[in-house]
C-alpha cells in the first residue's frame, strides 16, 4: 500500500504541475458541459507532455464526474461522431495494403482502423484513479445502450482495452476472511446477489472455519473485488442451499468434509461485464483448497436455474402446460413442496430438458449452465425444493442444480461443449431428459 501511496501521490503531481498549461483552454470552453468535455478530450489527445497529458486526463475524469445525466448523454454522443475511425483514412489504407501486402502497410491499416476514442482512453487511464473512472463510465454507458445502439462502438473500444487491461496475468486472488479490512467486507455484503448476506453476524458466519471466500483484486483497484466466491467444506454434495445459509448451522471441522460447494458467484463490476473472471476464479479456488485440504475428494456447485421459470411460462412448446404447473407452484406453501413429489416429477423433466437441450441459436438458454458447462463441469443432478426462498422460487421454481468439477476431465468436457455443443451430464440427468414429455421437440428453439 506504500507504494501505491507513493505512486498516486507522484501522479498528482505531475497533474498539479500541468494544471497551469491547461487554464487558458479551460477559460475557452463552450458553457454546455458534455460539449466542454469533449472540448477536453480533443485537447488530451493532441496533447504530447506528460505534465499538461496528466492534467488534462485528470481534469476530463473530474468534469465528466459533474455531469447531470443529460450532460452525459450529450458526451457519450460527441465520442461516438468525433472520435471514431475516419472511413477514408481506412479505405486508402486497405488499398495501399491490397496493392502491397508488407509489415507496414498492414501496421498502417491497423493504425486506420482503430478508433480514436481508444488512444483517449489511454490517456484517461493516466490520471489518478483513471481505471476506475472508466469502468465505471461504461457501467452508465451500457445502461444507455439500448437507447442508443450507435454507442456500441464506444463499448466495443473500452472492452477491447478493458480485456488488456484485466487480463488474468494482472489479478490477484486473495482469501477473504473475518480478517480481511472492513471497506472489502462491507462490499461484499453489498455486492452479494445471490444469496443476499443479512448483515455482519451472517457474514461472519459465511466466514466460520468451515467457509472459504476468495475473490479476484486488480492493482489498480485494490479495494474493489472484480468477483468472488463463497464456498461450504460439507460432508456429501449439498442439495439444499437452507442448510449451508443457516447461521445456526454447526460448524464443522474442515478436515472432516470431503467436499467444497461453490455456491454463490458474484460478479462485482458492472462495467466489467464480458470480461470472463468465473472460469480461472474455479479453477484456481479448487486448486488452492485441494492443497490446503487433501481430505476434500469432489467440487461441486449449487446453482440456481435463473431462466427456468421465464422459460417455462413463455416457450411455445410447453403451451399450456407451464401455466398450471406455476399455478400449482404458487398455490401450495413452500414449506410444503419438499413432500409434493407429484410436482416434482413433473418440473423435474421440464427442468432437465430446458438444461440440456432448450437453445436459442445453437446455444444453451440458462447462462449458468453455459457458464459451468464451458468451464469443462459435467451437469450432475437436479434438486428439488433446494431454495424456498421467494428469489429461488420466482426464478428458478425452487430447483437447484449441482454441476461438477473433475479436474482431471474438465478439458475434455470443455471441449465436447464447446467444439460439439455436447452437455456432459450424468445417468441421473440423462433419465431426467427421457422423461421429459414425449410430444416436446428434440431441440427446444426459442427465438
């Protein structure tokens, strides 16, 4: 932390000691603000000396950090039509690279086509605090998108550079425990959303002695966790998530449980969103504990089933089928659906198909199970009445599901799902899927 102190002190220096290059274009610039940011902008990519560079970055951070949300949209606008590549530039390039196809014409041509807005970002990046004001910037960005789908661009280059930026070379992973500093726990409890932590006494119990956390930090946010996952030391793979949430649970010892349970991944940083962290994350965590616990003999996860219930009332295939299986979900208690084993025997099926074989354009519908399956873990069982809680019921319809991580098979299960679409599930599930109604489609499509 010293030398970080140092480093963010040198930097605010040298933008205080450029501060006086910049004052006369300040005084200069157009009074609607989107309009004087990207004044800003245009004047930091033109300029050459670090000084005036740092303090322009710095003061283009701080003036975009005053915007109202119309201010904002008005920025967003002049990157997207001032900042982008020049078509002619391209074209001649492309030409010239056609007629003579070297080194550097081609590095020419790569030159053309990269948007200005990346060597802008660059450049933002210098200021203090520069990654984090440009995460979150394309955190409001990618929540006006949908209004303005030209902006896209704008997202295609902070991703491109966000995907340098984060690669995994640059992360840390840290065990988060009771420990850990206070601001970093408080965000966990903030950033929680699957399993929602009802204040310290429950966190502390999410961080007993039987209870790992570890999370994924970048140097350039060593405050912020970018992901993490909470993990149970249990005896037998869990089925239900009541148990390991139970803060009057017994605690056990870690070196009686033979096997870890993943079960809530948090992805923290909105302005993050693509950059894939979860696959290592796994990976990593499992290594760690398999070195620290050689008793532990399976990982597994216990994951909701986010799109089942949305699949189920609005696919075309189940018709009215889904209508009255939810209405019967609905009407009965949940303390009650454990012992409906007519119910189940009936969401069951449904559940195993819409995991196996329910795909929209070639690829699977549940992002969980996308995610766990290209991770190289097998589908292994289905559970019903797993999460009673209103979420667990509202979106998953109660179920939950436990995928498995072999280490010593999950390339090869990564490369069926990937390179064949093949979901590696075990005899349990594959029974499941057969007694799935019979008049559904082999593939259930669902545009």
């Amino acid at each position: 932390m010293a030398n970080e102190s140092f480093f963010q002190q040198l930097f605010s220096s040298i933008a205080d000691g450029g501060r006086v290059l910049i004052d006369q274009h300040l005084r200069g610039l157009a009074r609607q603000p989107g309009r004087a940011v990207a004044d800003l902008c245009h004047a930091l990519i033109s300029q050459r000396g670090e000084a005036s560079g740092a303090a322009l970055a710095r003061e283009v951070l701080l003036a975009y950090g005053e915007l109202d949300a119309a201010g904002r949209t008005a920025f967003f606008q002049h990157l997207a039509d001032e900042f982008h590549p020049e078509p002619d530039a391209i074209a001649r390039a492309a030409d010239a690279y056609r007629q003579e196809p070297s080194t550097a014409r081609l590095v020419a041509l790569a030159r053309a086509v990269e948007a200005p807005r990346q060597e802008l970002f660059r450049r933002l990046n210098m200021a203090p605090g520069g990654t984090a004001a440009l995460v979150a910037m394309r955190q409001v960005l990618l929540q006006q998108i949908p209004e303005h789908p030209a902006w896209r661009a704008i997202d295609a280059d902070l991703l491109h550079l966000f995907r340098s930026w984060f690669n995994r070379g640059f992360l840390a992973l840290e065990r988060i425990d009771w420990r850990t500093p206070a601001v970093v726990l408080e965000k966990l409890i903030h950033y929680e959303t699957v399993h929602a932590i009802d204040g310290w006494d429950d966190l502390r119990r999410r961080l007993a002695q039987d209870r790992r956390c570890f999370a994924f930090f970048h140097p350039a946010l060593p405050d912020e966790p970018l992901i993490f996952v909470e993990v149970a030391l249990v005896r037998g793979i869990a089925e239900r998530v009541g148990p390991l949430l139970d803060r009057a649970a017994e605690i056990i010892d870690p070196a009686e449980a033979d096997t870890a349970i993943f079960y809530s991944i948090n992805h923290c940083q909105v302005g993050l969103s693509g950059i894939s962290f979860g696959n290592f994350l796994i990976k990593q965590v499992a290594a760690e504990l398999q070195a620290e616990l050689p008793n532990l003999r399976a990982f597994a996860t216990l994951s909701p089933v986010p799109g089942f219930r949305g699949w189920l009332a609005t696919s075309p295939a189940l018709k009215g089928v889904a209508s009255e299986l939810l209405r019967n979900l609905d009407d009965g208690a949940p303390a009650d659906l454990p012992d409906d084993q007519e119910l189940a025997g009936r969401l069951l099926p449904l559940c195993a198909a819409y995991l196996v074989r329910a795909r929209r354009n070639g690829q699977l519908l549940d992002p969980v199970a996308r995610f766990h399956l290209r991770n190289g873990a097998r589908l292994e069982r289905i559970n019903w009445a797993a999460d009673l809680s209103p979420q667990g019921l509202a979106s998953s319809a109660g179920i939950m599901v436990n995928y498995v991580y072999r280490l010593d098979q999950v390339e090869r299960n990564h490369e069926d799902f990937v390179n064949r679409g093949r979901v590696v599930s075990s005899r349990r599930v594959d029974a499941l899927v057969r007694a799935a109604p019979a008049d559904l489609p082999a593939i259930l499509e669902d545009a």
